[in-house]
C-alpha cells in the first residue's frame, strides 16, 4: 500500500513523473539547494554533486529529463513534519524494472516551494 502524501509532495512527485521541466523548476524555491549523485553523473566535473540556485538546478533537471522516456516514483515510506519532507522510494527510469533502485529524499520547504533537497541511493 503506497503512503499517503501531502498536496505538496504529490505535486512535486507529480511533476517528476511527468518529465514536466517548466513545472519542476517552479517548484524550487530561488535560492535552493539540490545535492545528488545524479548532479556528479551529470556534471562530472561538480566534484561536491551540489547544485545553489534555481537556474542550475533548471539545467540540471532540462539534462536529466531530456535523458529520459519515462520516470517513476514508487513511495514506500513517507514522513513529514513542517516544513521538512523525507521520502523513500523505488526510482524506475525509463521502464527499467531490473534498473529499479531505492532512494530517499529529503526535502525542505518554504512553503511550497523547495528550498533544499538531498538524494540518497541504495
């Protein structure tokens, strides 16, 4: 049975599923934080896989995105409490069940806008 989200988290998961960039950046605030394995395997040269502000975290998400045919986020575990949202789940890209890995995700808001996140592989 999948865990209840928040309307904030279900938009964002939402958005990502979507491959919808315009609507994934909007969800970050100005001043965000993204930090990612994805980032150093995206950008070899960003040793600390940290992303500051919203226009690098755009590029980042127009490169992932463009990489992909489909995204899936499958939750397993989800807790919140104020402005702080930790997520676990199964990450199926492209339609790679084999692929298939878990994360967790750690998300800070303000609002509805994220303003830190921090990915974690299994």
């Amino acid at each position: 049975m999948e865990p209840k989200l928040s309307a904030r988290l279900s938009r964002w998961r939402d958005s990502w599923q979507a491959l919808a960039v315009a609507e994934i950046i909007e969800k970050y605030a100005e001043d965000a934080v993204h930090e990612s394995p994805g980032v150093k395997r995206l950008f070899p040269d960003n040793d600390a896989a940290r992303l500051e502000g919203r226009a690098a975290i755009a590029e980042f998400v127009a490169v992932a995105a463009a990489r992909l045919r489909s995204f899936r986020i499958e939750p397993f575990s989800v807790f919140e409490s104020g402005d702080v949202s930790v997520i676990e789940y199964r990450r199926i890209a492209n339609d790679d069940e084999a692929g298939a890995i878990k994360v967790c995700e750690v998300i800070v808001w303000r609002g509805d806008r994220v303003v830190a996140s921090r990915v974690y592989h299994a």
